[in-house]
C-alpha cells in the first residue's frame, strides 16, 4: 500500500489535506470521483472536517 496524500482546495486559498492508502493512484481517483454530498473526514493534523463536496475547486493527489 502507498500513502497518497489528497488536497481538497476551497475559496479563499483553504486546504484541507487527507492521507489515503491504495494501491495506486488510479484507486484514489476513482474513490474522489465518487464523491458528492457531504464528505466527512480527519485531516493529517487530525481535525475533524465535514463539507460539501460542492463547494471544493481543486482536488490534488500527490505521493
């Protein structure tokens, strides 16, 4: 398993950055395009986070 780190961009320059296990990228992907509604999650600096996959700009996937 690889450790992908995956960075949710918003208005105003606010990140919000998630670390996902996969296999490789292409999972992670996939998982991302599957999102809509509501995402909830615990950040890398371990804040809990609940947004509307709407209001997202930019998703960034890095390794």
């Amino acid at each position: 398993m690889i450790t992908f780190k995956v960075i949710y961009t918003f208005e105003k320059g606010v990140t919000v950055t998630e670390e996902v296990e996969a296999e490789n990228k292409s999972e992670v992907i996939g998982s991302i395009k599957d999102l809509e509604g509501f995402v909830e999650l615990t950040c890398t600096e371990g804040h809990y986070h609940r947004f509307d996959f709407a209001d997202v700009k930019l998703v960034t996937i890095t390794e």
